[in-house]
C-alpha cells in the first residue's frame, strides 16, 4: 500500500516501457515511426494505450469514438482490442495527420473497421447525433484541442450509453493545472475548471490517473 503517487523518472519509465509493456508490434512500429514527426510528443504514451486496451476488453466494447486521432496511436489500439467485431470512429480535423494513421490500419489490416471523420471535431459529433448515434458507443476517447473539452465531453455524454467510457487525455498538462499562471493559455484554465466540475458531476462516476499526461476517467451514470 501506499499513500502517496510516485513520481515516474525517465529510468523508472524506461523500465516500465521495457519490461512491463505488452506492445502490440502494430502499435510499436506506428510508435517508432511518429518518433522523427515534429509533433511526436502528442502521440498517446504507450503505457496509456496498454490501459485504453484493457479498459476496452474489460467492457466489452465493441464501439469506439475518439477525438483527436494524430497519427494513429489510440484508434489502432482501440480496433486492436476491439478485435474483428469492433468500430472505430476516429474524428480529427489534419488530413496530413491522418494520413499516416490510415497507412498504419492499412498495415494492421483493421482499416475497414476505422470511419474517418476528417473536418472540426464538434461538427462530427453533432453530425452522429443527428444521424441518430446516441447512447450508441462503448467508450468515447477525447484528446485534442483543450478549449473544446467540455463541449466535447456534453457531446459524449449524449452519444455513450449508460455504463460507457468517457476518457480524457491531458488533464494534468504537464503539472499547469496546479501551478495558476498570469496569462497562461485558455486551454490551462479549461481543464483546470474541467477537473473541477467533473470532480462534482453527478452524471458520472470519476477518477483521474497520472499516466502519461493525466488521465481522467469517467463511467456514464
Ligand atoms: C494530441 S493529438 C491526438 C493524439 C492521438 N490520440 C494519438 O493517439 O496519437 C491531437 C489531435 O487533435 C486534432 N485536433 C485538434 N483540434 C481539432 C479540432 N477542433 N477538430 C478535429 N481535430 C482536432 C489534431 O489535428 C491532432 O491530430
């Protein structure tokens, strides 16, 4: 037992990476290659995909909705996991991005279980539920742009059913959510008052995890 939260080292997570990780060789040659991307630190952290697996087999799932699909990383994951029978519907707004993500299905052999929704995130989702999407998906994946976040998440409360996943990457941002700053970026103060509210929302249960960059996760009530 403990009382407090480890802090992780470079060495300590060089040693959970190498000897702890289950790494799909998919997942790690998409890894290997988004290293040289000049934006290769918003990739999903390997240890957080492994826990995105696990909480997708545990439930069952079988549909998967993400916002903010990069490279490829958490939706490769998810259409792994899901196995032959899942969906994937992976919303981002960079063809350039994505298109390494669809190289990488392709690979996999999971690129006719992915739909790529490829304009403004919001619109997406507000595009599935007037296509009558909700209370239709197992988990719902939120990792983009932190302004939108509680849109986001009011837009995944509709389109996930009851007992779902609504999963948030970033909640922590690097420690900035304890440290309030004079002039610090918007997206700071969003997902500072995010943690907040969702600490206090009745609509769901609550915990947030500090892997990777924080990871709140939420079970629709
Ligand atoms: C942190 S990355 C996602 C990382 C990804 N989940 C992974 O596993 O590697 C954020 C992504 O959100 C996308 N994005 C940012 N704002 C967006 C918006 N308003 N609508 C759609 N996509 C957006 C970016 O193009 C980028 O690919």
């Amino acid at each position: 037992m403990s009382r407090s939260t480890l802090a992780v080292s470079a060495l300590l997570e060089d040693y959970l990476r190498q000897n702890t990780l289950r790494e799909p060789a998919p997942l790690r040659e998409l890894r290997e290659e988004t290293a040289s991307h000049r934006l290769a630190k918003m990739q999903l952290a390997p240890e957080q995909g492994a826990l995105l697996a696990l909480l997708l087999r545990l439930i069952g799932a079988r549909r998967y909705l993400e916002v903010g699909t990069f490279t490829g990383y958490s939706s490769l994951t998810a259409a792994l996991a899901m196995g032959e029978n899942g969906r994937v519907v992976a919303c981002d707004a960079s063809a350039e991005f994505t298109a390494v993500a669809r190289e990488h299905w392709q690979r996999a052999g999971v690129a006719e279980r992915v739909e790529l929704r490829l304009q403004d995130a919001l619109r997406s989702l507000d595009e599935l539920l007037a296509e009558g999407a909700a209370s239709t998906f197992d988990c719902m994946f939120i990792d983009a742009d932190k302004p939108a976040y509680p849109d986001y998440y009011e837009r995944g409360l509709q389109l996930v059913r009851q007992g779902g996943l609504i999963i948030l990457d970033n909640m922590l941002l690097g420690g900035r959510v304890a440290e309030p700053a004079p002039g610090e970026p918007a997206g700071v103060r969003v997902v500072r008052a995010l943690n907040l509210s969702l600490r206090d929302d009745e609509r769901v249960e609550c915990c947030l995890l500090p892997v990777g960059d924080g990871l709140t996760i939420l079970v629709k009530r």
